[in-house]
C-alpha cells in the first residue's frame, strides 16, 4: 500500500510541473475566456472557418 500513496505522490508532483509549465507558457491561453465568450466559442470558430 505504501509503495501505491508512493507512486501516486509522485504522479501528482509530475502533475502539477505539467500544469505549472502550461500556465507559465500560455498553452491554457483562450481568448474567449477573456472576453467571456466560452460558450459561444465552437459556433464563432466555425463562422470564422466558413467565411475562408
């Protein structure tokens, strides 16, 4: 059991490097996030798309 908490302590450090290295990096960056328009985010992507 104590060989298991182990492993799973260390995933969790891998973890939170990872999480750590995309905010630094801005790979969570979304710009309908900041302009508060998460939801309509697919239907303003598409519209974009079909206007190529």
């Amino acid at each position: 059991m104590e060989q298991i908490k182990h492993l799973l302590q260390k995933v969790q450090a891998k973890i939170e490097i990872y999480e750590k290295h995309k905010e630094l990096s801005g790979e969570n960056f979304n710009i309908f996030s900041i302009m508060g328009m998460e939801s309509d985010e697919v239907l303003r992507i598409l519209r974009l798309l079909q206007s190529f």
